[in-house]
C-alpha cells in the first residue's frame, strides 16, 4: 500500500541565505597537531565525557575542537 504524492500549485517561498563555507583550499588545509598535556578538574572532564560519548579519544577530540574554537573566535575578534 503505497501512499501517492498528491502535488499541488502553491505558492513556495525560497530564502537565499548567504555562502558561510570556506572555499575549498581552506578545508583541504590540515592544520598542523601538537600533543600537549593539560591538568582539569574532574567534573569539567566528567561533562566532556559524557557529552563526548563512547571512547576516551572522542573526549580529547572534542576538548580539542573546543580550544580550536575559542582560539579562532579570540583571533577573529582581534583583527
């Protein structure tokens, strides 16, 4: 039992919204890693943890883009 498509003529409305994507260049760009070792309070680490999910490594994944985030913002706002 399949339902059919019933198409109608009404009117539809389109927003363009602006282009907020990097060009391609800068996405292919792999930013260099440096490991560093950094002391938290347990429940800052506990929060990552379960906001992370599954494996130790998704949490100092998303610490990471965290401090990325911050860092790109602070430097944005400086310019």
């Amino acid at each position: 039992m399949k339902r059919r498509i019933k198409y109608t003529d009404e009117p539809m409305e389109f927003t363009v919204i602006r282009d907020f994507l990097p060009p391609p260049e800068v996405l292919r760009q792999a930013l260099k890693k440096v490991k560093i070792t950094v002391e938290v309070d347990a429940p800052t680490v506990q929060m990552f943890q379960t906001q992370a999910g599954r494996s130790p490594g998704d949490t100092e994944r998303l610490m990471g883009k965290l401090l990325d985030l911050y860092a790109s913002a602070r430097l944005s706002d400086k310019r």
